[in-house]
C-alpha cells in the first residue's frame, strides 16, 4: 500500500512544490491553505492533467479502498438512524422495533429477498479496529482528494439521508455500474472528488466491484 507521507510528498513535488521542515514530520492538511504546499485543486487538476497520469495506476486502489470505508461507515450511521425512526413509541417509552419486511433486490445472480438486517451486514460490514484507524489517520490524504467533509473532531461528515438507505443498499446489491456511481459521488460534496471520480470511474468501479463482488456473491 502507499505510504500516504510518501505519497503527499510525491505530489506536493509533482507540482513543483517542495516540503518544508515542518511539513515533513506530518501529513498535508488538504483542507487548508497551505503554507508552502499545492491546494487541493490544483492536485485533482494536476492529477486529472496528462502530466498526472503516471500516478493515475498507484492512486486508484487507495481511493477505491477509502471509498468502500466511507460508504460502509455512512450506511451503516444511515441504518442505525433509519431504524430509530422505526422505534415505535408509547409515551415517551420506546418499544422493541418490530422486524422489517425483507427487501427485494435484483442482484448480479439473480432476483433475491433478504432482511435489512442481514443485507447491510453482508453488504457494508461494521468496520473494523485496523479499519477505523486507517481512515482516521492514513486515508486522510485520500479524503482530501475525494473532497469527502471531515470534522477534526467528529470524523466524516459525508451522510446518506435514513430516508434513502436502503435505496442505496438495493443500489449496491445491484452492481449496476450508473446506480453504484450516483451513490458514490452523492457522498462527495466537494466538485473536486466528483471530478476526480468521473473521470476516473472506469477503472476505480473495476476495484469497487471486486471488492464488493466478493461481499454480494455471499447473498
């Protein structure tokens, strides 16, 4: 895997910007104005320029594996609000959530039922302690890139509406390259990580669908 380090430093140069003392012992906030460094867009803009092609091969498993964490983390937040909502109430008293009815979806092998419970496990697993570090510290520069908010305090502030999640959940079982890809840049609220995703789907849904795949063939 890239060493994100490596990595800033490497594209900091590629735009002929080079590190300073200070930038060196860390990781270039991709959300600040940098001091020395090269903004964010103007790294998308190098990146998506013939010039940055060459780091187009190394870049594209990285951000392919930071997206699966983002959208696994806001599904997964989404589902838990969703099923607040359900939570029937009794003078102020909640009551257990009756089970809901399973969803039909249409899958690469075929027409299948499964609950809600079942298919968000399956499908965008609880991320894990190896994982959860991963995106607070290393996929940073990453999350930079893609434009993905993030709270210095609260983590990821990309969200899916409880409303539509188990839209995106269908969406995901589905494999279905345009609905995979509206979820996906639905998460991006900064022009520059659509940008970056449009123009580089072909080959990151290729990662996407592998990594996804392995999760769907379970079903």
């Amino acid at each position: 895997r890239v060493r994100p380090v490596r990595l800033s430093g490497l594209l900091q140069a590629a735009v002929g910007v080079v590190a300073s003392a200070d930038d060196a012992q860390g990781f270039i906030d991709f959300d600040a104005v940098p001091k020395t460094g090269a903004e964010s867009q103007e790294l998308v803009d190098f990146l998506l320029s013939p010039a940055g092609r060459n780091l187009k091969p190394v870049l594209v498993r990285e951000l392919s594996t930071t997206l699966d964490l983002v959208v696994r983390s806001t599904t997964r937040r989404a589902y838990l609000e969703f099923q607040s909502a359900l939570k029937p109430r009794v003078l102020g008293v909640s009551l257990p959530t009756p089970p809901p009815p399973p969803l039909p979806l249409l899958t690469p092998s075929g027409p299948k039922l499964m609950s809600p419970d079942e298919l968000i496990d399956v499908l965008q697993p609880k991320l894990g302690r190896d994982e959860e570090i991963y995106l607070q510290s290393s996929a940073q520069v990453f999350l930079g890139l893609l434009g993905v908010p993030v709270d210095p305090n609260k983590g990821l502030e990309a969200e899916i509406s409880p409303k539509r999640v188990l839209d995106v959940l269908r969406a995901l079982a589905s494999q279905k390259d345009d609905e995979v890809q509206r979820v996906v840049s639905g998460l991006l609220s900064r022009t520059r990580g659509r940008g970056l995703v449009t123009e580089w789907w072909g080959e990151m849904s290729t990662q996407l669908r592998e990594i996804w795949g392995k999760r769907v063939a379970s079903i």
